[in-house]
C-alpha cells in the first residue's frame, strides 16, 4: 500500500500548496506539485515539479500521466488549490466583466478541477482497493454565501459551480470508497477567512481527509485545531 500512497497538488501557492505539500510528504506520500513555475524535475526534497497551465484544460491529463510515469502509480489523492478572478472594468457594474474573462476564469476555477477529477477517477481504477482515494478543491464560503462585491464575480461562480459537482460526485462515488471533498476554512463563529487562511491548518485537515477520519461531508468546513465543524 505505502508504494501507491501518492499526492498530486494542482496549484502550488506559497501558503497552502507549500504547507499541504509538506505535511503529506511527512506521512509519507510521494509528492508532486504542478504550476505555473514546475521545472519537470523533481527538487531536492524529492517531491516532482511539474509544470502545468490551469487555463488550459485539455493540459491536465499530462500532469498526471507524468507523475504516474515518475512514481509507477496513480496519484491516491489529488488536490485542487488553483484559483482566478477577473476584476469588473466599471468597479460599480458586477457585469462588467468580459464575456470572455467569464469563460477563462471558469476554465480555472470549474473545469480544470473538473477535468481533473476525471483523470483521478480513472488512475483510481488501477490501485488496490485498500487505498482510500480523495479529491480535495480548495473552496472558500462564495458557494454559500453571495456577497455584493464585484470583484469577487468570476470567483464566485466557479466556486459555486465546483460545489455543485463535488457534492453529485461524492454522493454517487463514496460507494466505491472515492470522496470528495470542497475544503473551506471559516472562523470559530463561522465567518469566511477570505485571506487569512492558514497554510498548516489545511495540510492538517486535507490529510484527515485523505485518510477519511470521522463522517466528514463533501461540504468540508473547518477550524485551525478543530477539524471538520459544520455550520448552518
């Protein structure tokens, strides 16, 4: 079991792609972290840096037939941690953002994900059974929560369009032993942490996820040094 325990994190960021990356590795996983930045080599860490571009969804099948030709397996869990947006050009207009920034930023935020889904369902189909599977999207509470600002429009929308297939996908894939998971870090009161998310509190819970501790739903809220805490 432990050859096939592989993480494959889309979109390394300095906070929370580093920190999930790192926990995972200390338990063991063999990492691979795809960007803007990847070298295609792997570092000195031994993780694989992969270069990978999230506007362009017909690109992630590649990333992970490369970490499965670098690591002899399917990764067991695939994390989605790139996001976009595209400020309105009128400030006061929330439809004033082009057409076709609408389309490109839902590329990034709904469609790459989705695609890659489907490339982990199908790498999942070759391990052991024993291995727990678990896809993870980095979420925020824009699913739920719709607020006045224009700015945050082509974010929102992808969001809440990725919430939507990550809970069909969970409720009609969790039989076969695959989760889903849409990750979102709110405060004790359970208020969105917008840009105070914290990069360790996530590796900590991503990695209870991927063991599938506990009965955590597809909707995955939660507190830095609480876990899984639902909220109305």
């Amino acid at each position: 079991m432990a050859a096939n325990r592989v993480v494959l994190i889309l979109g390394a960021g300095p906070r929370v792609g580093a920190a999930v990356a790192e926990k995972f590795a200390s338990k063991g996983y063999k990492v691979a972290v795809a960007s803007r930045k990847g070298t295609g080599a792997k570092a000195a860490d031994g993780s694989l840096s992969l270069k990978a571009d999230f506007s362009k969804s017909e690109s992630i099948a590649g990333v992970f037939e490369a970490v499965k030709n670098e690591f002899s397996a399917a990764p067991s869990v695939v994390i989605y941690n790139a996001a976009t947006l595209t400020p309105p050009s009128d400030n006061d207009s929330v439809l004033s953002v082009p057409a076709e920034n609408v389309t490109s930023d839902l590329v990034v935020n709904t469609v790459s994900p989705y695609v890659a889904a489907q490339q982990a369902i199908s790498g999942w189909e070759t391990l052991p059974a024993d291995v727990k599977k678990t896809f993870i999207y980095t979420g925020n509470s824009l699913n739920v929560n719709v607020l006045p600002v224009p700015l945050f429009l082509t974010l929102g929308m992808g969001k809440s369009a990725s919430s939507y297939w990550i809970d069909a996908a969970d409720a009609l894939y969790s039989a076969k032993g695959y989760r889903f998971f849409y990750a979102d870090e709110r405060y004790e009161d359970g208020k969105s942490k917008g840009m105070e998310i914290d990069g360790p509190a996530h590796g900590e819970f991503f990695a209870q996820l991927a063991d599938h501790e506990g009965n955590v739903p597809s909707q995955a809220t939660f507190v830095k040094g609480k876990g899984y805490v639902g909220f109305k």
